[in-house]
C-alpha cells in the first residue's frame, strides 16, 4: 500500500484550519460523536465524557448523539467519517490508530479522508508483572527475558495493535524476545497476568489499577519522560507517581504514549475546524476534564495546529519503523 507523508498531510490541513481568522461556522443541526470503539472502551469513555462537558458547560446549543462504530479496531468510524465528506456535523473520536491503521490493514479509507482537529489527552504504559514475581525492579525482569529468549509470556490487547508495537520496541531496545499473546482488551490480559497464565503485559493505569489494589500485579516502570503525577496510594503506600520512569529503571525506550485524537471528515469548512479546535480547548480546561484525567491516570496535553502535528510526526515514525521491521505493512 502506497503512502505518502502523514507528517505533510497534517501540517497542510493545519494550515487550512487557520486560513480563516474569523471564526464563523456554528453547528445548525445534531452533531454526531463517532467512537471508534465500543461501548465502554477507553476512546467511549473520552467521546461521552467531552459529551457530558459540553453540555454542562453549553458549548454549544446544538444536541450531541454518540453512535459507536468499533469494527475493526476502529476502522469503521474512520470509514464512517470518510462517508461523511464535507459536513463537519460528524465529528470523529480515536487515537493514533487514525494514521496508523491503514499501514496493517487494507481498509476503506486513507488519512486524507480525515481533517484532524486536536488531542486532548496521552495515555501511558506501564510494564506489569504478577504481584508474586520475584522481579523487584525493570532491569530484573529484563534480564530474566534475555537469559531465556522466547520462553517468557507478553499479553497484550489484540494482535498488531499499541501493546503488540511496544513489545516489540522494547524487544528492539533491550534485545530481549518474548512470546506475544494476545487477547480480546487490555482487560483480558489484565486477568491473565493476575492469574499468572502471561508473565507479564504492558497496559494502561487505568487496565491494571483493580489488580494492584489487590497486590495480584505490581509495576516495574512507566514508559513516559517524566513520572506520572502524585496522587493517593493504591498498594502499600504506592502509588503511580511512584513508579520509576523506564529510562530511570535502565529500559532503553524513553516513551511510548499514545494519544486520544478528534477529526472531521475531508473538505470541511476550514472555520469549522478552528470552531471545534476551540471547543476541545474549553473542554481540556474544565474541572470535569481535569477530574477524567486524574481518575484514568492518563496525562493531559491539549495539541493543536503545528504541535499536534509534530507530535504525530514522530509518532509515525517510531511506529512505521517498528511495522517495516515485523514485516506488519500491507502492500
């Protein structure tokens, strides 16, 4: 599958969006949230909660209908999206998976079909192991890895998807090989760790959080710059402020991140995307927001315009390096 530069796609529907200084466009009739994912998942939850904002807040007088289109991990909103070509009353909820999806799957739409608008949130990674592990540290785990290459279990959240290409990027970085095992949710894997069945996964804060309150898992090292923030205790007087940075626990993979995105279909009114650029920004300065943030442990950063664009940049890139290497890119 021939692909052109996300990175340039990108930069130049930003610099349509801020064509127009005036922002005149309104919404005239029901605005449409497409999750792209199910009921109850994490980019479900981002979708309604930003619904429920809004309509406290009035953002906008205009009703909101949410309809989740998860099929094919979030291929089918996108496709949705795409149908929806030039009317900016459908508006679009994802993650990475919006430019990274059509480099493993050959599906009914491109980035191109998609006008990108902002990101509000980034959600973090965490290495787990089971809360009976005799691993104390990341460096422990590792070298526990690379002394029996393949024997060890990853679970992760379906096949080819965040968990599978950070297993493997860390694979890369620490020349380490696990077995990878994947399974339906992050949920799924989380029980699985539990149980003892993997020996290990990379979720998310907010996947894991029910074990470690438990002791069942224990976390070895979050995959983020900086630590996460302060906050109360979950086990033992820890919390996830306390978990060290990977770089700190001597993992060489600095951060892996990935972000909770807005889009419009293509050839929208440029006015229209400043309009709900501008609205997502209210909406990431709220309490309610801030509240979301904290409990889902993820990390808040509102990007737009050139700094959203940039971030994806090297975001595909990381992330098509690490495809061309497993051989995931569809032809």
């Amino acid at each position: 599958m021939k692909k052109t530069s996300i990175a340039a796609g990108i930069a130049v529907a930003f610099s349509l969006a801020g064509a127009t200084a005036a922002q005149a466009w309104q919404p005239t009739k029901p605005v449409e949230f497409v999750v792209t994912s199910g009921a109850g998942g994490g980019t479900d939850n981002f979708a309604r909660v930003i619904q429920s904002i809004i309509t406290k807040h009035k953002l906008f007088d205009q009703p909101i209908v949410v309809v989740n289109k998860g099929g094919g991990s979030g291929a089918e909103g996108y496709i949705h999206g795409r149908a929806g070509k030039g009317d900016a009353h459908r508006v679009i909820f994802g993650t990475n998976n919006a430019y990274l999806l059509p480099y493993v799957a050959k599906l009914g739409y491109k980035l191109s079909d998609l006008t990108p608008v902002s990101a509000l949130a980034l959600d973090e990674f965490i290495l787990w192991v089971n809360g009976q592990a005799p691993y104390a540290d990341a460096k422990s785990y590792i070298d526990a890895v690379k002394a029996k290459p393949g024997s060890l279990k990853m679970g992760g959240s379906q096949s080819k998807d965040t968990d599978q290409t950070l297993t493997s990027m860390i694979q890369e970085a620490a020349g380490v090989k696990w077995i990878y095992v994947p399974f339906q949710g992050g949920s799924a894997a989380a029980v699985q760790l539990a149980g003892g069945h993997i020996d290990s996964n990379v979720n998310n804060p907010n996947e894991n959080i029910g074990q470690w309150k438990a002791g069942q898992v224990k976390p070895l090292c979050v995959f983020s710059p900086v630590r996460l923030a302060k906050g109360e205790a979950v086990f033992e007087g820890k919390g996830w402020g306390d978990i060290p940075t990977c770089k700190e626990a001597g993992l060489p993979l600095e951060t892996f991140q990935m972000p909770r995105t807005v889009w419009l279909p293509a050839e929208v009114p440029a006015d229209a995307v400043a309009y709900y650029a501008d609205i997502m920004e209210k909406v990431s300065k709220t309490p309610e927001w801030q509240e979301f943030i904290t409990r889902t442990s993820q990390t808040g950063r509102f990007m737009k315009g050139k700094e959203f664009a940039d971030f994806v940049a090297k975001d595909e890139a990381a992330n098509k390096k690490t495809f061309e290497a497993e051989g995931w890119v569809v032809k």
